[in-house]
C-alpha cells in the first residue's frame, strides 16, 4: 500500500461483494482491494476528471479492466442512489469530516456499511450515526507522515449507540497512546485558552468542562 491510511482501511475489509470507494484519487485503494480478494467489484468515484484519469491508468498498469473496478465520475455517493446500486460498503479517505457529512447526508438505502477516514476529527460522524441508528463497529487515532487521522466504521444494520460522541468509545480506543498524546495536546490548548479569558465566566466554565470530560476520558483508555 501508499501509505499507513490506505493500508489501516484495507485491513478491515475481507469477503465482500461490491465496494465503491468515493474520492477515489489515483484509484490505490480499489486496486489493492481487487488484486488481494477481498473485494469482488469496486465502483472507484471521484468528482473530478484528473484524479480519475489518472486511476484510470493505475487500475490499467495493475493488469486489471472494468470487470472488477468501474471509475465514475460523481459528486460523492449520487451515483449509487440514481442506479439504485446495492453496494455493501462505501470508503471515504482522507477527507475532511465536514466534507464527508456533505457527502453522506444523501446516503442510500442501497448502501450497507460506511467506512470513514478522515483528517479531522470526527464527533459530527459520530453524532450522526447516533441520530440514524447506526451502529458503530470500529474506532481508531492514529499518524500517518506525521498527519492525523480518524477512523470509523458505521454499520446501517444495527442500532448500538456510541455513548461518548465528543471523544469516542471507550472500548475502542484503550491504550492507543497516539490518541492519549493527542488528547494531552488539546488540554494544554484549552488551557491556554482559559488562562487569557478574562470577564467571560461562561465562556470559561465551558473550557474547564471541556478540560475536565477530556482528562476523565484519558482516565478511562489510559
């Protein structure tokens, strides 16, 4: 694989039908998925024509056609809805968590699973799969190239709320040190934050809460 994201996405995924990867870029994920079995056919989408051409010519040099990855050009998940396409599981990688709520907020009926990478935290992810009656299976922090990236993994199917939206779950999450390293990060930044307020005591007391639920949390997974 390209790099640590890609590679993190494809080893939650084995036995699957059809997949369609949205932001496709140079089309790594879909070939890498193909050409190891663990999926059978993959929609390979992206909004624009540079990046699809140019996994065009990587699905190619792969030694692989359109029997096992078709490339779209599409605005996000649109396609699946105007086909009526059944797709098992949907990733997006390596997008923004606002960019990703844009995509999914035409989600489809045809669509089973979602998995999210995302570079930007991802409570609104969360949150949402809460409000739908989703269930989330997976979590994970981790650093790629010293960048930082959020996985999740949404399945449609089942209804099992994650309790902690903000910060996410416990189980999930124990004793990933990248995660705590981080956490530790933001404190020292509200803290920051709180030690130059001066004559707003509600906008200070909603820092210190903020500090405290983010210091109880690492109490939890540390």
């Amino acid at each position: 694989m390209q790099n640590k994201r890609l590679e993190k996405v494809a080893n939650l995924i084995s036995n699957v039908n059809v997949l369609a990867d949205i932001g496709t870029d140079h089309g790594y994920l879909p070939i890498e998925l193909v050409k190891s079995k663990k999926v059978n056919f993959v929609y390979a989408a992206d909004i624009n024509e540079k990046p699809l051409n140019s996994a065009k010519s990587n699905i190619k040099n792969a030694g692989l056609d359109n029997s096992k990855i078709e490339t779209i050009l599409s605005n996000g998940i649109s396609f699946i809805n105007e086909r009526k396409l059944k797709v098992d599981i949907v990733t997006i990688t390596g997008l923004g968590t606002s960019t990703m709520i844009d995509i999914i907020e035409n989600d489809s009926p045809y669509i089973s699973e979602y998995i999210f990478c995302s570079n930007t935290e991802v409570s609104s992810l969360r949150e949402w799969s809460n409000k739908n009656n989703f269930s989330i299976k997976k979590e994970d922090f981790f650093l790629d190239n010293n960048k930082k990236y959020w996985l999740i993994w949404i399945d449609k199917k089942n209804n099992h709320k994650v309790s902690n939206t903000l910060l996410g779950d416990f189980v999930e999450l124990k004793n990933n040190l990248e995660y705590i390293k981080y956490l530790n990060y933001e404190i020292k930044k509200y803290e920051n934050i709180i030690s130059k307020i001066t004559n707003d005591n509600s906008r200070m007391i909603y820092f210190e809460n903020l500090v405290n639920q983010i210091k109880e949390y690492i109490n939890e997974i540390g």
